[in-house]
C-alpha cells in the first residue's frame, strides 16, 4: 500500500518539477497586490481591472487587504501631516473635526 502512495507521490513531484514557470502570471498575486491593483482600479473607474483583481484573492483576503492599505494610508497622511490619524481620517471621510 505504501509503495503504491509513494509512487503517486513520485508522479505528482515530476509534474510540479517539470512545470517551468516562465513568468509573472504563474505565480500567484498574494492579497496586497489585489488590493492595491484593486483600490487603485476603483479610483480610476476600470471595472475590467476591478473584476480581475477581486479575482486573484478571496472577498475576504480582498476585504482584510484593503483595509490595511487604508490604514497604512491614514498612518503615512497622519506622519506627512504632523496630525492624528483620527483627525485624517476624519478629513478624508469628509467629517467634521471631533
């Protein structure tokens, strides 16, 4: 039985070894390339590059990518600014000061 599992195991391994990998669409996008390819669509209005970033990863991948980019946006605004993060991303949001 064991020798049986080995041999399939084998045959697997070849074929992974053998696949060459001759560029960037073999590999796969990791959840903060769909994010930023996918906010930086929706800024842009490109509903075509919309759909095939929301494609690379999971909604919820997509969704946790997304929300560290903004929080990494609101950090780097805030240092750039010399203000809160609070108070930018109050601002950004279009509200009023707390």
């Amino acid at each position: 039985m064991w020798g049986r599992v080995r041999r399939i195991g084998v045959k697997v391994a070849d074929g992974v070894r053998t696949r060459q990998r001759t560029g960037r669409e073999d590999r796969p996008h990791n959840l903060f390339e769909a994010a930023a390819a996918y906010v930086s669509a929706r800024v842009e209005g490109d509903q075509e590059r919309i759909g095939e970033a929301s494609g690379w990863v999971s909604p919820e991948a997509l969704s946790f990518g997304v929300n560290e980019l903004a929080c990494r946006a609101v950090v780097a605004l805030a240092r750039e600014r010399d203000e809160s993060p609070r108070t930018v991303a109050r601002a950004l949001l279009g509200l009023p000061a707390a």
